[in-house]
C-alpha cells in the first residue's frame, strides 16, 4: 500500500514537471516567432539593398564599357560620375547593414 502512495507521488511530481516545463516552453514561443518574423523582414531589407546596390554596380560597370568604345574623350567625366553613384550605392547597403545589425547578428 505504501508503495502504491509512493508511486502516485512519483507520477504526480513528474507529471507536475513536465507540465510545468511544457508551460514555460510555450510561453517563450511567440516571443521567438516575433524575433524570427524580424528577422526573416531584416533579411529582406538587407538582400534589397544589396541587390540594388550590385544593379548599380552593373549598370555603370555596362555604361563603362560602352562609353569607352563610343568616346574616350568623355570617359573619365562619365567614370567620375558612376564612381559617385557607386559610392552612394554602397552608403546606402552600409546603412541597412548599420540600421539592422542588431537583428542579423543575434
């Protein structure tokens, strides 16, 4: 008979734990749902950004080619110009990489 009462003890104390353990595990889910959902959206800004900056890259790297088969008198006013727009191109990745660091990196 004791045995039997030690053993529904038992039971009970486990059942306890384990429900207590599966309550604290279901209260922290949403908290990482919102933390993965921040992070999947700084994902996306981060990948724009970088998909904009390398159509940049690419455009004038295009432009380059074309102006030095088409005029090499006017290249380096035109190259100095698509430096300029590169640079902004890669201040603006900086900045969403700079904006959003503190997600990413978590």
């Amino acid at each position: 008979m004791i045995y039997l009462n030690l053993a529904g003890i038992a039971i009970a104390v486990a059942a306890f734990v384990l429900s207590l353990k599966a309550f604290l595990l279901s209260r922290k889910l949403p908290n990482e749902n919102k933390i993965f959902e921040e992070k999947i959206r700084v994902y996306h800004v981060l990948i724009k950004a970088t998909n904009e900056t390398s159509s940049v890259i690419l455009s004038c790297i295009d432009d380059y080619d074309w102006l030095k088969k088409e005029r090499d008198q006017e290249l380096d006013e035109e190259a100095e110009e698509m430096n300029e727009d590169i640079d902004d191109a890669f201040k603006s990745l900086e900045d969403a990489i700079a904006e959003n660091s503190l997600v990413y990196s978590g």
